[in-house]
C-alpha cells in the first residue's frame, strides 16, 4: 500500500486526493476481506501513505476537499474546473455506469467543448457530481455499514449541502480507523506488517547511481556527483522508527521501494536488522545466470538476510489479467497453476504472490469482491493450500538456499528503466543531485525532508513515455516544488530552471491527426497507398505502460471521416467467429457489436446502417447521424471471444477525437 507524497510545500495543503480515494475504497477493504475470510497475508504499509492518513483528519489540509466542501453557488468558475478534472476520475464501466444519476451527468459532458464544462452544470447537477464522484469511490465496507453513504447511495440525487457535510464527517472518522484496523489484526496474527523506506525511494540508485546499468549496461545514467548513501540510511531508519511508533514494534521485513534491491541495499537491511525483503523472480534468475521458474518457489539467503521472489504469473494475474475474464474462470486458472506448482516442485512450495495493493480493484466489479470471495473461498476449501505470512514461512521452513550473487534490479523487467535513463528522467536526477549539492553546503532538518520528499520514486515513473497520467503536470510540478524549497526553508534564491516543466507533454493518444476528408472502400482490405493516406491514427497503447502484459492483438487504429461518416480501420490478430465491440460516447452511449468473418457486412446503429469490411483489416463506416453530428465523440473497441472480452483499447479511458472541417478557399 503506497501513495507519494502529495503535500505542496506552498500553502502545505494535499495538491491531489489519491490518498483519500483510496483511503475510502482499498485500504480498509483489503484487510477486512482477508479477515472475513481467514486468509492469512502480509501488508506493506509504506511510511508516506501513513503519515498522509493521519493528516487527513483534518479534510482542510486537502486542497480538493477543501473546495469540494464549499457550497457550489459559491464556487467560481476556477474552482469548478479544478473540481472537475477530478469528477469524472473514476472507472467508467465499474464506478460511473452502475450509478444512474452520474451516467447522465458523464454523458452529459460529451455535448460540450471541455473549456465550457464550468457552465454546462447547474447547481444542482455540479452538487450531484461532487456526492456522486466521492461515493463510487466508496468501498464494500462502506457500502454495507456505514448509513450515511448506504442512504445517499439509496437516494441517488437532488443532494444537499448537508448530505455531502455529513458525508465527508462519516468518511473522516472512517479514515481514523485504518492503521487501528491493521494494528488490530496484526496483534490476532492474522497478518503481518512490513514496511518500506520512507518516502518510497529506489535505494539501489540512492546507494549508487551506476547500479543503475548492472541489468541494464546499455543505459544512459545523469552525471550525478553526490552519494545519496546517507539519505538512503535516513529513509530506512525513519521507516523502522514510524513503524514502530504506530506498531510498538520493528517491522521484521522490508519491501524494498518498487523491490528495488542490489548488494549494498541488502547489507543495508541486515545493518538495519530486516529479517526478510522481497523482490521480483526476474532479479532471481538475473541473479543465477539463468531462468528457472520452479527455482523462485524457495527461500534464499543473501548477506543474512532471506529473499522471496514474486510469482510474476499469478502476481500479475490479480493486477492486470483477471479482471477481463469471469470471476470463475480467473479463480480456477490461479488455483490450477497453484497445483501444477505443488506437483512439480519438491518439498514445500513456496509461492509469494505480490502486488500493489490498491490500483486495480476499481477494474473489476464491485470493487474486486466477487472475485475475492471466490478466490478465498476456493483457497480455503483446497486442504493442500495454505495462506501464511512471510515470517511464519521464516520460522517453520528450514530449506533455505544460499545466495552468492544479487543482480541489481526492481520489480519490472529487473531494471531501472522505469526511473532511470530517459532524458526527462535523467534531468530530474540532476535537478536532484544539485540540490543534495547546495544541501551539503547548509544543511538543515527542514531543507533535508525536502529532498527525501523528491527522491521518492513516483516523480521518476511518470517522467518519460513510458507511463500515462493526465495529472503527470501535476506531479513535474510537486517534484520540482520540493527541490525549490530545499533553497526556501534557507531563505536562499533557487535555481530558474526549476520554474520549467521537466515534462514536455502528457503521451498523447493521437499519433496522427486527419489531414483531409477521405472515403474508403469498406472491404477490409487497404486497396491503394491513398485509400488512408490522410487519415488519423490512435495509439491503442497509449494508456499503458511498462506494465502492459504483452503485445497487444489490435495492433493499430486509423480513424477519419468525410462530411457523412467516421471511418475507422483496425489493424491486429483478429479471428474469424471473434466479436468486435466498439462503444461510442457522444449525448448517449452507443454500442455496435460486429460479429467477424470474411466480407462485407451491415449492423444497425439507431435508423442507421453501419458497413463494415474484415479481410487483412477491419474497416467501419458510420454515419455522423449517430452521433447527432457532434463535433467530437469518445470511443473504445473491445475484441470478443466466446461472449468474454480479451482485451480493450485503451484499457483505462476512451479514445477522444474531433471531427473537423477540411473546407478550404484555395488561393493562387
């Protein structure tokens, strides 16, 4: 479980509500799940996500709930466009759809140009949104005890300012609870506690910036000068310190920050008396030279300190893989593959399975509980499976191997690329190093907190394009927020490249925009060179990242129009007897199913007919009408296999495009 950390050192207020969105859906659901259930499991709590819940109980230190509390007649426009880059951050299918009011308030907002949305709201829809947003973010034990949110949830509309007043007070109290709750079951050993450095930094790269090419020799690494060893150790010994505050005791394991791990790192945690840490079976076979998959279901010891490695499978498998399919079909593969292991390996298996613990329920439905209470039930009912906390494996395993050689490396791929080699990564390394620079010249506690703030990895993982987030300004902006006041806690000028964005852009969806009406033949087969040739393109990838499972089936996504029709034209490894779903959103939501074979084919949308073509491509006509001649229009395409969707692009959002007009006066 681990947030950055948000606070804008400014006005000292939570620049975004991360922490509190999940705060109210995850962080006491997870637990309560595994206690309702007798499932026996470790969580990492990282330190920086529990001093943030604790300072939420004041909602004032939060900027959005700040403004989100005020009653709407008196916002200004300014406020409601913050408000608004957040309302509608829930997931469509799973969060926005099941709540009929916030439906229509969604579908709403696609009538208008985005700069316009402040006004396309009454007061009473904008109080609607602002209630509704904050309830789909509300967890199944909210849902299910709590009798401000089951009423409201109940009442669905015409809120008021006192229903979101006592809503937030509910919601408060409820995060006071948390660390309490965790503390509580830790005490039954019903789980156990672990932590992380404190501000979630990559220590290997704190340690030494060059470890950054052991797994990855062709890596560009910044011309860092300072050791950043020292705050390496700080970031550990605060850790255990907090831990131990809000536990009454030492954490016996670490997850190392993105299970990050080298040499030094380990010796570290031994110095640091750890017990146990944990990383990714990639650094494993890094490690041994070579791949061997039943090798990571054993205990290995390094500079005294034991290993676990991740089941990268079955770990992915719950963060990103299962919740396309059907809760049975997931529960039986995890526990299918979970008896090939028990059959093939001798002794003990020991299977760690790991993941973030917060990002992807909101992709299943009702928050992840169906597909939890059939996987812990169908655990709990195999005698040959049993649920145990990474110390008590310690205490009763005594097949442990020893280690003589570590790989440096994280949690994905075994590298660093993540946050380590990209330009924009790079110049934030910089930025870094010469802060540390100036640090070492007037040290000070305040100026010292400041930096480890920065050295947290989420700073390095949104630079680049190899991840998505429309708030990635947002967080440029933190990042260098906390370098300039290593200079201001000093009273000290900083740096005028600070004020300049380290990030160029947000990764765009568009790869191309159309240059010219176009008018395909619709038989799934490109016949010329300029059949497409001004057509746009989207990037079905674009909201992915580096932990994308895989090459994707559809491949690439052209779109165009002329002053009748969009066309659209899938390129990818698609079958014959497949179905492709394309969802349309414009006033309303519009979905064509179009079921593959060879030919050209008609489907209706509303009075209208729209052609399509499969051959090497498929190509889609549809009538503008269908959209009622809106000037832009959402979209996402689905491929189907026996009723059961296979993959989604793009897979968290909509694909967003404007029909343009390419009427031209030409001049001589």
């Amino acid at each position: 479980m681990h947030q950055p950390y948000y606070k804008n050192p400014e006005d000292n207020r939570f620049e975004m509500p991360w922490v509190f969105l999940h705060a109210i859906k995850d962080y006491y659901d997870m637990p309560y799940l595994v206690e309702k259930f007798g499932i026996k499991a470790t969580f990492n709590l990282v330190p920086s996500l529990v001093v943030q819940l604790k300072e939420y109980e004041n909602p004032r230190s939060c900027k959005f709930l700040d403004i989100w509390l005020k009653p709407v007649e008196k916002l200004i426009d300014q406020e409601k466009s913050y408000l608004l880059r957040y309302l509608f951050a829930s997931n469509y299918e799973n969060m926005i759809k099941p709540l009929d009011r916030y439906y229509q308030l969604f579908m709403k907002k696609h009538r208008i140009d985005e700069s316009h949305l402040p006004q396309l709201f009454d007061n009473q829809e904008f109080l609607d949104l602002e209630v509704l947003f904050i309830l789909s973010w509300s967890g199944n034990y909210l849902r299910q005890n709590n009798s401000v949110v089951k009423n409201l949830l109940e009442k669905g509309r015409n809120f008021t300012q006192e229903d979101k007043e006592n809503l937030l007070s509910e919601l408060i109290k409820f995060i006071k609870k948390i660390t309490k709750y965790y503390g509580k079951l830790e005490k039954k050993r019903a789980i156990e506690i672990t932590t992380s450095p404190f501000y979630h930094p990559i220590l290997p790269l704190l340690i030494d910036i060059n470890s950054g090419k052991e797994s990855s020799p062709d890596i560009t690494i910044p011309p860092v000068r300072e050791s950043m060893k020292d705050f390496a150790i700080k970031h550990i010994t605060d850790a255990i310190d907090y831990h131990r505050e809000n536990f009454l005791k030492n954490p016996k394991g670490v997850w190392s920050s993105e299970g990050s791990l080298s040499r030094e790192t380990v010796k570290l945690f031994n110095d640091m008396g750890f017990v146990w840490t944990a990383t990714d079976e990639e650094i494993l076979f890094n490690s041994l030279g070579y791949k061997d998959l039943y090798a990571i279901y054993k205990i290995y010891d390094y500079e005294g300190v034991y290993i676990f490695f991740r089941d990268r499978y079955l770990s992915d498998s719950i963060g990103f893989r299962y919740f396309k399919i059907s809760e049975d079909v997931a529960v039986k593969d995890f526990i299918e593959r979970l008896r090939d292991i028990y059959n093939k390996v001798d002794k003990n298996p020991v299977v760690s399975v790991i993941l973030d613990g917060e990002n992807a329920w909101e992709h299943y439905k009702n928050n992840g509980l169906n597909f939890f209470e059939k996987l812990y039930s169908g655990i709990k009912s195999e005698k040959w499976i049993e649920t145990i906390t990474f110390s008590e494996v310690i205490n009763k395993n005594t097949d442990i191997l020893p280690l003589s050689n570590l790989k440096a490396g994280s949690w994905i791929f075994g590298n660093f690329k993540t946050w380590i080699g990209h330009p924009e990564k790079n110049t934030a390394w910089e930025y870094l190093d010469k802060a540390v620079s100036f640090y070492r010249k007037n040290p000070s506690e305040e100026s010292e907190r400041f930096l480890m703030i920065a050295q947290g990895s989420d700073w390095f993982w949104w630079y680049g394009d190899d991840h998505y987030t429309p708030f990635s300004d947002i967080f440029d902006n933190l990042f260098r927020l906390n370098l300039k006041w290593v200079y201001k806690s000093l009273k000290e000028t900083y740096p005028s490249y600070l004020d300049k964005p380290i990030k160029k852009k947000s990764k765009n969806q568009i790869v191309k925009k159309p240059t010219y009406y176009i008018k395909p033949k619709i038989n799934g087969e490109i016949d010329n060179y300029f059949e497409w040739l001004y057509a746009g393109e989207v990037d079905p990838n674009f909201d992915l990242g580096s932990m994308s499972l895989g090459s994707l089936k559809l491949k690439r996504v052209f779109y165009g129009f002329d002053k009748e029709n969009i066309y659209i034209l899938i390129d990818g490894l698609m079958e014959e007897g497949q179905i492709l779903e394309i969802k349309l959103f414009s006033e309303k939501e519009i979905k064509l199913a179009l079921p593959l074979k060879k030919g050209i084919f008609q489907v209706k949308c509303m009075e209208y007919n729209v052609e399509y073509g499969f051959n090497n491509v498929l190509e889609i006509k549809i009538p503008i009408e269908c959209i009622n001649r809106n000037k832009s229009v959402e979209f996402n395409i689905a491929l189907l296999e026996d009723e059961k969707v296979i993959e989604r692009v793009p897979v968290y959002s909509n694909f967003e495009i404007e029909i343009e007009n390419f009427e031209y006066e030409w001049m001589v």
